[in-house]
C-alpha cells in the first residue's frame, strides 16, 4: 500500500507545483508528467492487488477528526475501480497535457483566447484524480464524504476554469446545486447506516447492518445521492452542462470516470454494507436504470453539440450499468450468487468499457475543438480526410460505444443479456415480466446508441465541410493521437480478449456476492467468453475479428485479380446543386438526421416540434428547419419545484416581520409538536 | 409432452387477443370490422375446440352463437350502417397508435401480474384463459377511450363482450345460461346503439363524438 | 472436429452460392403473379457477374471508409450466415457467436453501411442512412426479444442447440413462439427492405431507404452490397427455419447431410414463395408509418416474452 499512498501524495504535491511555478513554461509538462505516472503507478498498484488477489489491505492514518482519523481500505473492488481511474488519469493527462499545448500555441498565434482554457486547470487536475481515488479508499463514512465532496468540488473548480465561456456560469451553479443535494442524500444514507452506535467505520456497519425500513430508506437515498452523481434521470440535469463545459481532458475524466465513482458508492453500500439485499432494490434500481438508459440515448440524438452530445450518451451508459447492477442484486437476494456474479461481472466489463470509449470520444471531441474550434455538428465534416488518425480511432470508439462486435461494448452487452436471460429462475413474478421489459429497454437504448453515433461521426467526419473551418482543420499533435490511441488500443484488446479482464476483476465480484462468473462451469476454455449455467452460450471476439480480417483481404484480393480493379473518380450527383459549396449545404445535417427518431420518440417522449420555414418560389433565401423539444425532467420535475421553493420563498419572507409574541407562539407550536411527535413515537 | 388439446385452445386464446391488438392497430373502419369478424371467428373456434376437447355440448352452443352474432349479423349490420351514413372510413384516433400499443401492452402485463398469483393452483388453461379475458377486456375498454369515431366505439364495446365469452368458455362449469343472457343483453346493446348512430347522426350529422360532446344538455 | 470444418466451409459455400438463387426465385414467383414471364431464376448471378467486371466510378470526395465498407459489410453478414445452421448443426463456428452475435454482426454491417452512406455527402445518401438506423433502432431490439422468447424456452441462444431442441419436438405449439415468428418475420421483411416497408425494385424515389443509401455505390462495390443482401434474405430465411422449422437437419451424431440439404432447398423455396406472395398482396406503406410497423412487431416480440410466464413449464 506505500505505493499507493506515494501515488496519491504525489498527486497533491503536483497541485502545489500547479500552483506554485504557474508563470514557468514547463509547468504544464510537470504536472501532466507527473499526474501520468503517480496514476500509472496507482494503475500498477491495482492490478498487482487483482492478480495477487490477497485480500484487502487496510490502514488508518492519523489525520482528520481526533479519535476517528481516516481508515482506508483497498479490496478486489476498491482496487478494480482505482485501476479505472488510473487508466482515466493516464490517458487525461497525456492527451490534457497536449490539448493545453495546443490551445496555448493557438492562443499566441491569434492572441486571443478560443473557446478554449482561460482559468487553471492544473492545480486541480490532480487534485481531482486524488479526490477520486480516496472516495474509493475510504473505509469509514466520514472519509468516504469528505473525500466525495473534495472530488465534487475539484471537479467544479475545473468546470468552472473555463469561466469565460457564456455558457459556464448557469452549468457550473446547477452543478454544484445537484452536488449539494446529492452530498446532502449520501449525508442521510450514511447517516440511517451508522444508526445509533456512532461508529463511523464501515467494519462496524457491515457488522450491524441496518433494520429493513432504514435500509429500504438508506437505498432510497444512496440511489439519489449517487445516482445524481451518476446521471440518473431525472437527476441527469447538470450533466450534460457541465461535463461539457470543462476541459475535453476534463470531461473525459468527469464522464468517463468520475460517473464510475458514483456507481462504486452504489457497489459498495448496496452489495456489501446493507447485508443481505431485499428483492425490490435491484427491480427499484433496474427501472430506473431502464428509464435513464432509453432517455439518456433519446436525449443524446437530440444534441447538436459533440460534447453534449457525449456527456448524454454518459446518462445512457449509466443506466446500462444500473441495470447490471440491479439484475446482480435481484439474483443476490434470490440466492443465485453465479448468476449475479454473471450480472456483476457484466455492469464492471461495462464500467471498463464505457469509461474507455468515453474518455476516448470525448478527447475525440477535444481533438475536433483543437482542430476547428467549434463544437457545433452543424459546423463540421468531412474531417476524415484532414485528420485521418484521428477519424480511425473516432470510428473505433464510435463503434465499441455503438455495441458492435468485435469490439468491447458487445462483450458487455452480450454478458449482461446472458444473465437477462436467466430470468426464469427468479420466484417473483413481477421481475420475471419486468425482466423481459428491461431486456427491451436494453436492446432499444443500444440500437438508438448505433443510430446516434453513425449520426455523430457520419456528420462530424464524413459528408463535405459544413463550414470553413472545417474546411481548414488539420491533424492534432502526437501526445493527444497517443492520449487517444491507448484507448483505442483497449476497446478492441478488451473487445477480443474479455476473458482476460473478466478474470482480473473476479477478485471484486467474488468480494461482493461471494461468486465468480465461471463457478459452474468445470471447465473453461481459454479465450472463448463461456458463461455459467445456460448451456453451449459462447462468444468468441478474437475468432470473429480474425474472420472478419482474413475474408475481407482474400476478398479484395481476390475480386481484384479476378473480376476488375479499375477505379474512376467523378463528381457526385448533389441533386441539381453545382459547384462545392452549395453542395455540402444540401447534405443532411445533424438535426435532419435525427428527424424520423425525432418524429417516431420524440413528440411523445419530448414534445418535439419541427417547423420548416419555406421562402415563397422565386424567393433566393434557403429553407429553415427549426426543432423546438422540451426536456421532461424540467417540465415536470424542476420547473415546478422551483416554482414551489420560489413560492415558498416568497410567503416566508413574511416570517421576518413577526411581532415578538408572533415568535413565541411559532416556537412554542414547535415544541409542543416535537414533544407530542416524541410522544407519539414512544407509545 | 405434448397436448394437442391445450395447445389448440391456447393458441385460439391468444389469437382473440392478438386480434384485440389488430383492433387497436386498424385505421380504416371496413378493415376494423374484418379483423373483429376473425376476432369472433377465433372466438367461436375456441368455443367449439373447448366443446369437443372437453366434451361439453352446451358450448357447441355458444360457438354457433357467436358466429352467427359475432362473426356474421353484426359486422354485415355495421357494414351496412357505414354504407348507409356514408360515415368517414378512417378511425380518428383519440391517442397516437403507437401510444395505444403501449398502453395495450402494458395492460396485458397488467391483467397477467393480476391473474397469475391468485391462480397458482387452477389449471394452466384456466389461469392462461382468466389472463386472456382480462386482457381483452381491457383492451376494448381501451379502445372505447381512445377511438373517437362512434362505430368503432361501438366495435370496442363488442370485443369487451368477446373477452367475457372467453373467460366463460375457459373456466369449465360457466351454465350456458349466463352465456345466453350476455349474449342476449349484447343483442340488446348493440340494438340501441344502432338505433342511436342513426339519431345522432341525423341530429348532429357527424358520428364523431368531440361534436357530440358539447351538445350535451349541461352545457351550453 | 474436422468434420466439423468441413461442413463448415462447404456451409460458407453453399449459402454464397444459393443467395442468389434465392433473390431470382423471389423475383421470378413475383412475375409469374402479377401476370409476367419474368427474368429467369439465374438472372441475379448474371447481374453479379456483369457489375463484378464493370470498373468503379468513384465521387471525387469518397474516402477510404467508402471504399473498404463493402467488403467488410459484406464479410460480417457472410460471417454471420455461416453461424447458421441450414442442412447440419455440426459446424466449427457454432460456438463463437450465438443469436446475440448474430444479430450484432448484422449490426456491424449496417453501422459501416450507414457511415457510407454519409460518405459522400449527398442528401440521398443522408436520407437512406438515417431511415435505415430508424428501422434498426426498433427492429434490433424485436428481434432480441424473439431471441428472449425462445432462449427463456430452450434455455440457450446458440443456435444449432436450438435447432436441436426444437427438432426434440417437445416444446410443443406455443403463443410466445406464434407471436415470436411474427415478429421475426416482420422484422425480416424490415431488414431486407422488402415491400411494405421499403421496395428493393425501386431506384428514385423519396420513400426509399436502402437504395438511397447505396446510391453512389457502382462496379464491384455495388455487386458486393448487392450480394451482402441477397446473402442477409437467405439469412433471415435460414434463422426462421433454423428455429422455427429445423426438421430435416443433420446433428453431429444422426440425420443426412443429404436430407438436411434437400430440406433446406424446399424450405428456401417455400419461404421465397411466401414472400413473393406477401409482396404482390400488399401496398407499399409511407415512410413515416414504418415505426409504427416495427414498433408492433417489437410490441409483439415483448408479448411474447410475457406470455412465457402464462403457459405451462417455465
């Protein structure tokens, strides 16, 4: 564990360099070096503690509040997690380290700021991944908070160093906002889970696991406080806000990692410190991981903005992952732990997998903004002939988050349908049809998820440039094509080798419900994907991939011995347009692309409205399509609160100018209450 | 393993069902009579299997009346009807297709989380038919509600009628003189409302019910 | 083990050799119902043959992913054909993919197609690639759930276990698996782009969606897509007789390849007429009623997975 706490000491210690040497020209070097190796080692660290699977390790240190102090503890899935974040700071800080470059040198050349940074990101950049890993250390509830709220707010100030930016502002306050009022669920929960004894060590809960209705409360509250975190429709509104808002780097890290922080605060209290699981937890948290899985992807077609558009896949991923980890704790609580291993095993390959794409995509988009300044789809294309390298590695992310094989997503996908498959064996019969219903869901968001990125990488790099700047773009430098290619790189490794990682988690699902994915399956062979109980399900990404590769050249190679390989190049019917430009305005544009979606979701789910604005013939101005959508969750959740506490607000004031007799009445009412509740209570 | 008898009414069953969603699909009266005609004639076939399978002639019965009623006397009276108030051909729906399928979904997973744990014990046919009564009902409930047109209110009121046979013919033991009395009071029911269409259409000139609905009497 | 090799490449073969059998048949039964002698049933071979030769005519923007779609599009869907089994259930492949990957991998091949679509940036190629992903969006989750529907029942989704299972005969007539092959086939007719959904004959119209998407396609490109879904028809004929009527095909341990083969070529046959049959019966439907159409058969596919639960055994 030294290394560990060398790791994290390092990391503080890079936001004092960040600080301290701020005007010096190799600051930025510095910290982003350093960031990338205390996380390399923090990544080390965990995959020594999975593969030595030698049980958790434990320390206290004698800082913090006198007589409690700080106990951490690293088991299988506290190590699992942290490699997640490892890998996130790995990569963030080496594309991050060449993005501020880049806008840098931009910001010389023009003199002027572009969109771009304009606040300090570097102290807090590292600060950040501490944040993190320390939530996931944490072994006692007074840490795990404090250390949740340091990352909540790191992760704010980094939103905010982009203050200049219009938009930033209103993102950054309704950010902290649902910070609070999710640290405030996390405080309760905690709080339900300590109970009366007092002692804040998480041994000391899993020992005395709470009664059922406080646990039934505690689930409540740990579904909003980390769900809000997470993106949890309809907590999901900050999210697609502020994830954007921040750094590419940045958000990579927030939507990529920072979510997975969320879903290990739900990991760890729902699996391990309530105890044994009831069976309505994981049906209460597979609907509403059903919900935010199809909203989520509903909300994603919808963006015109690349970065947005990302963080709203986020939500979808989200519930995903909250579907897997339902189905676990439904089999959990009906004792079939390989089953739920299954499950589990499932939502973690999906917590990997999601975190790589996403960093990958949202540097993808980091890359777009470096390239041509703008974020906007409707302003962009044709990019896979000025940045080459990066269009391959986009169109590997695209096609892992899209769920295709022989990529990661699938494998994910697949895990998580194999245990959706063993609903039968449950005895409720609400969750057996529920199941079946969740399964659609599932199928529904990741066909919705193709749909959306062939439409984000169909407009941003393929077509013709839908603006000059576009038009001008050119390739970004090698640290942020390297920050992007060792993600690549590990969609398809994960992709075509699962087996490997599934093994390597084992340690964290084995801790959680007591059972590995393989347990009852004598025998296992050593690449195929061949799951528990249901007998000849197999997957196998290497063979595919390899079948794939092998008829495509003997393909080409034959059909162009053989039958011809002349190629001519001409001009494209653009459909009477001549000439370039009028051309490119005529393809499809983001919004036009998502219109039979649009037309078959969303006038139910969005209210949306298309109104074309056509010129009268004769008349030279170009047709206007104009998409007007309302967002549910405001409509019918937050407006009406606001306007309640607005409301509320207003009457109250009235309270201020109470006659001395007025507030000794309203202070004895309140007692009397208190007394008679307790009364009440008592009896 | 297998049972021909079971299979038969099960799949007859679920055939009065999936044409109870048919129902709710159609967007053309003449086409949402037809599918009500199989819908009586699935209903009828599965009185008629029930009769032979389980030896009970009274059922013999109710299959022929269904037939004649159901499948023959009523959309041929319908048919008419249209023809003769040269009524609009298409359903106006109330709710978006795709909405009433949802909803139609929902309810048949509704009536089987009702169903099937008050029924562990009884029969598989028996629990399988009471979910298939119950979902039809709902369903023509459902398009009651959601059609404007008066016709097809009309046809939804009829398949409501169809569920009720349907648990009747399930649930072994039902005297034919309930069935008698159903189908007679649906006689009687559809009577009126014929007689009714003709009135309304010739007071308001439209069957469409949103016109009707602001000349009710308490408003003005 | 090698048997198992060789049925598998012979399979490859044979589904490659009989797609385009399989269109010409379904265009012939066409002609011959609505009043015409029709083109003979080789015809589509010639076609192939013809395009194969002819050089490629390019857009001047056309990028590499342009250029490479075809063969990969067409690889995964000859990848996902040869998971089938059609005349024996012995086959090498078997065990890498199941339905999900199947189903996947016909995923894969309409992602790149789309994307080529989008290539050249011409609105008719925009308005192809963004139907097609609409039909995808609903008709990809109906077919898992008829995959739900029969795995709950045959407690696997590798298809030769199913194959397998089914021909046991010991499932019996079930709703889910009525309402299960409606919905595939629905979705089949969707995925195909097969009439009233979309009208493979067609070549200019706005209500297009798969040819608009592979209108810059010409030459080899163009016979490889050509083939790609002449190839995905004989598929989904496959899936649905695999699972729906696999009597007549050989297991590793009894049954002829002979009879397995014969069997295959008169259900090929049979679901070839159907479809011809289905498709002179009925109208072309508008674009925008499609989500409604799928959205019925994903609805369908659910009910069938509901209905599990109601019937005996489960």
């Amino acid at each position: 564990m030294t290394l560990l706490f060398v790791a994290l000491l390092a990391l503080f210690a890079l936001a004092v360099v960040g600080v301290a040497a701020r005007r010096s020209p190799w600051v930025g070097t510095a910290v982003y070096g350093g960031t990338a190796t205390a996380c390399g080692l923090i990544g080390l660290w965990a995959v020594g503690a999975l593969v030595g699977r030698d049980g958790a390790v434990a320390a206290v240190l004698p800082i913090g509040v006198p007589w409690i102090g700080v106990h951490l503890r690293a088991d299988g899935v506290s190590a699992f997690f942290l490699l997640v974040v490892a890998l996130g700071g790995v990569t963030a800080s080496l594309f991050g380290w060449g993005y501020e470059r880049a806008h840098e040198q931009a910001a010389d050349h023009s003199g002027v700021h572009s969109g771009g940074e304009s606040g300090p990101v570097l102290p807090f950049f590292p600060l950040f991944l501490a944040g993190m890993s320390l939530v996931l250390l944490a072994n006692d509830a007074f840490s795990f908070l404090v250390s949740w709220e340091f990352m909540s707010l790191t992760s704010w100030l980094l939103v905010l160093s982009t203050h200049r930016d219009p938009d930033t502002p209103d993102a950054a306050r309704l950010y902290l906002m649902m910070a609070v009022l999710g640290t405030l669920c996390l405080l309760l929960a905690f709080g339900l889970l300590v109970g009366t004894g007092g002692d804040y060590r998480f041994d000391a809960i899993r020992q005395h696991p709470p009664e059922a209705g406080a646990a039934a409360l505690v689930v409540l509250l740990m579904v909003l406080g980390a769900g809000s975190k997470a993106g949890l429709v309809p907590l999901h509104v900050w999210l697609p806000l502020a994830h954007p808002a921040a750094p590419s780097h940045v958000s990579a890290l927030m939507s990529g990692v920072m979510t997975k922080v969320a879903v290990y605060a739900l990991v760890r209290v729902l699996f391990d410190l309530l105890g044994e699981p009831v069976w309505w937890w994981g049906g209460a948290l597979m609907a509403a991981g059903a919900v935010t899985a199809v909203m989520g992807v509903l909300y994603a077609l919808m963006q015109d903005d690349v970065k947005r558009l990302l963080a709203c896949s986020t939500i979808e991923n989200i519930g995903v992952i909250l579907i897997a980890l339902g189905l676990a704790l439904v089999f959990k609580a009906s004792h079939t732990p390989v089953i739920a291993a299954l499950a589990l095993s499932a939502a973690l390959l999906h917590v990997v997998n999601h975190s790589l794409f996403k960093s990958l995509l949202f540097f993808v988009a980091g890359a777009i903004l470096t390239a041509t300044g703008t974020r906007d789809l409707n302003r962009l294309g044709g990019l896979i002939h000025r940045m080459p390298t990066t269009a391959v590695l986009a169109l590997i992310g695209a096609a892992a988050i899209s769920a295709l094989p022989p990529l990661n997503g699938f494998v994910g996908e697949w895990l998580l349908f194999q245990a959706i498959l063993n609903a039968p064996a449950l005895p409720e019969w609400s969750l057996k049809i529920g199941i079946a219903v969740v399964g659609a869901a599932v199928a529904l968001a990741a066909a919705l998820a193709a749909a959306c990125f062939v439409r984000l990488y169909g407009i941003a790099f393929l077509g013709r440039p839908r603006s000059a700047e576009a038009g001008r773009a050119g390739e970004v430098g090698r640290a942020m094509l390297a920050g992007m290619a060792i993600p690549a790189a590990l969609c398809v490794a994960l992709g075509v080798l699962p087996t490997f990682v599934i093994r390597l988690f084992e340690p964290a699902v084995r801790a959680m419900v007591q059972a590995g994915p393989f347990d009852d399956r004598s025998y296992q062979p050593w690449i195929w994907l061949a799951p528990t109980s249901a007998i000849g399900n197999s997957y196998n990404g290497l063979i595919l991939l390899g079948m794939i590769a092998a008829l495509s050249v003997a393909l080409v190679l034959a059909i162009h011995r053989w039958a011809s390989d002349r190629v001519r190049r001409s001009i494209a019917w653009g459909c009477g347009h001549d000439g370039d430009d009028p051309a490119a305005l005529s393809q499809y544009s983001a919004s036009s692309f998502a219109q039979p979606i649009r037309r078959a979701f969303g006038g139910t789910v969005f209210n949306a409205r298309d109104r074309v604005e056509m010129p009268e013939p004769g008349d030279t101005r170009p047709a206007r399509l104009t998409v007007c959508w309302t967002d549910p969750a405001w409509a019918f959740l937050f407006t009406p609160v606001r306007r309640a506490v607005n409301w509320l607000a207003d009457h109250a004031d009235a309270l201020q100018f109470l006659t001395i007799r007025s507030y000794l009445t309203l202070m004895f009412a309140a007692l009397v209450v208190v007394l008679t509740l307790v009364a009440v209570v008592r009896s | 393993m297998i049972d021909i008898g079971y299979d038969a009414a099960h799949l007859l069953g679920a055939l009065v069902l999936m044409t109870s969603f048919a129902l709710l699909y159609q967007r053309r009266l003449f086409s949402l009579l037809n599918v009500f005609t199989i819908q009586a004639l699935a209903l009828s076939g599965a009185a008629a299997w029930q009769a032979y399978a389980h030896d009970e002639p009274h059922l013999y019965i109710t299959a022929l009346l269904t037939l004649t009623l159901k499948a023959i006397a009523i959309p041929v009276a319908l048919h008419r009807i249209i023809q003769r108030l040269h009524i609009e051909r298409t359903v106006e729906p109330a709710l978006g297709i795709g909405l009433t399928m949802v909803a139609g979904v929902s309810l048949v997973t509704l009536s089987i989380l009702l169903v099937l744990p008050v029924t562990e014990n009884a029969t598989a046919l028996t629990r399988e038919d009471l979910a298939l009564s119950l979902s039809v009902v709902l369903l023509g409930l459902l398009m009651m509600i959601s059609r404007r047109n008066a016709v097809s209110q009309v046809v939804g009121f009829m398949s409501i009628e169809n569920g009720l046979i349907l648990a009747a013919v399930g649930v072994a033991g039902m005297p034919l003189v309930v069935e008698m009395s159903i189908a007679f009071s649906v006689m009687v029911a559809f009577i009126i409302f014929g007689i009714f269409l003709f009135q309304i259409r010739e007071r308001f000139e439209t069957l469409d019910v949103r016109k009707i609905e602001s000349f009710r009497g308490e408003s003005d | 083990m090698i048997a198992a090799v060789i049925h598998q490449v012979l399979h490859m073969a044979l589904v490659l050799a009989l797609a385009p059998l399989l269109t010409g048949w379904v265009r012939l039964v066409k002609s011959r119902l609505v009043g015409r002698r029709g083109a003979s049933v080789l015809q589509p071979y010639r076609d192939l043959a013809r395009l194969l030769r002819k050089e490629v005519v390019l857009a001047d923007n056309a990028s590499w992913l342009f250029r490479s779609v075809p063969y990969v599009m067409f690889t995964a869907i000859w990848l996902a054909a040869g998971l089938v089994p059609v005349f024996t259930t012995d086959l090498a492949l078997a065990p890498t993919g199941d339905l999900i990957a199947l189903i996947a991998l016909l995923g894969t091949a309409r992602f790149f197609l789309a994307l080529a679509g989008m290539d050249t940036g011409t609105s008719f190629g925009g308005i192809g690639s963004s139907r097609e992903m609409m039909i995808a969006a609903l008709a990809e989750p109906a077919m898992l759930m008829v995959v739900f529907s029969v795995a709950v029942l045959v407690r696997t989704t590798s298809l030769a276990e199913i194959a397998v299972y089914m021909m046991g005969g010991t499932v019996g007539l079930r709703v889910s698996l009525a309402l299960a092959l409606i919905a595939l086939v629905m979705v089949a007719i969707a995925e195909n782009a097969r009439i009233p959904i979309d009208n493979p004959a067609t070549h200019l119209e706005l209500t297009m969606v798969h040819e608009a998407m592979v209108l810059e396609y010409s030459g080899r490109h163009l016979a490889l897509i050509e083939g790609a879904a002449m190839l995905k028809l004989l598929l989904y004929a496959a899936v649905i007789a695999c699972v729906f009527a696999p009597w007549g095909m050989a297991t590793p341990t009894q049954g002829s390849l002979w009879i397995g083969l014969l069997s295959f070529l008169a259900k090929l046959a049979a679901a070839g007429a159907a479809l011809a049959l289905f498709e002179t019966s009925i109208a072309k439907m508008r674009v925008f009623r499609v989500g409604e159409f799928l959205g019925g058969a994903l609805l369908l596919s659910l009910l069938g997975a509901i209905f599990l639960y109601v019937s005996r055994g489960v």
